[in-house]
C-alpha cells in the first residue's frame, strides 16, 4: 500500500492528499501520514486520483 501524505487545514474537516488539489493546504495545516479516521476526504482530490492525475 502506498503511503501517503494527508493534509487538512487548521478549523477544516477536509483532508486531502493530491498535491495538484486547488484547495491542499499550504500553511496553517496538520498532516497525517495515514488515511484519516475522522472528517471527510476531499471529493477534487478523489476526481483528481480517480483519473490518474493525481500528484501524491
């Protein structure tokens, strides 16, 4: 399984892993490097992986 980088914005419930995602977070994020059990994934980072284009 591929490890990932999942990131989510401080007051956000949104995590995401694409880098190429209009919305990963830059600054003011925590990261996990597990898939999250808590809040939601992020449905442009899901399209992005779903498509192949995703930059993890």
């Amino acid at each position: 399984m591929e490890k990932l980088n999942y990131r989510r914005q401080y007051k956000s419930d949104t995590w995401h892993w694409c880098k190429n995602c209009p919305d990963w977070p830059k600054e003011d994020y925590t990261i996990r490097h597990y898939r999250p059990t808590t809040g939601q994934l992020c449905e442009e980072c899901r399209n992005l992986d779903e498509a192949g284009s995703c930059e993890k």
